[in-house]
C-alpha cells in the first residue's frame, strides 16, 4: 500500500506539472475506478472502502496541488530571471 501511495504522489505531481484541471479531472475518476475494484477485490468492509477511496483522491489531489505549486515557481523565476 504504501508504494502505491507514494505511485499516486508521483502520478500527481507530474500531472500538476505537465498538465492542466481537465487531465486531473480524468484521472481522477480512473484513480476512483480503480480504487473501487481494489477494495471489491480484497473484500474491503464499507468504512475500509471509504478511507481506501478518500485516502487515494487526497493523496493524488494533495500532489497534484503541489505540482501546480511547482510549475508556478518555476515559470515566475524563469520569466523574472536572475537581477543584474
């Protein structure tokens, strides 16, 4: 479980920095799919099902945010650039 949270951090750092809402939105409803599945596969009770599903959607939402953090630094100190 814990590298598949920290696959979900990766996931969503790269989209925040790559891409733009549209693609989080997408990913989002795979990330609750295959969450879904997991939890039906591993005959999770109903509470287990449901920290599964928030655990994931934070973590990924959380990396995604921090993405969108990254690239606007980085655009602000690339377009600023160094004082001379």
């Amino acid at each position: 479980m814990f590298y598949a949270g920290v696959a979900l951090a990766a996931l969503g750092f790269a989209i925040g920095v790559m891409f733009r809402f549209p693609a989080l939105l997408a990913i989002i409803a795979l990330v609750l799919l295959i969450s879904i599945i997991f939890s039906l596969a591993n005959h999770f009770s109903f509470l287990q099902t449901v920290l599964t599903l928030a655990a994931a959607q934070a973590i990924l939402q959380t990396s995604y945010f921090l993405g969108l953090f990254a690239r606007t630094v980085s655009s602000r100190a690339h377009r600023v650039g160094p004082k001379l």
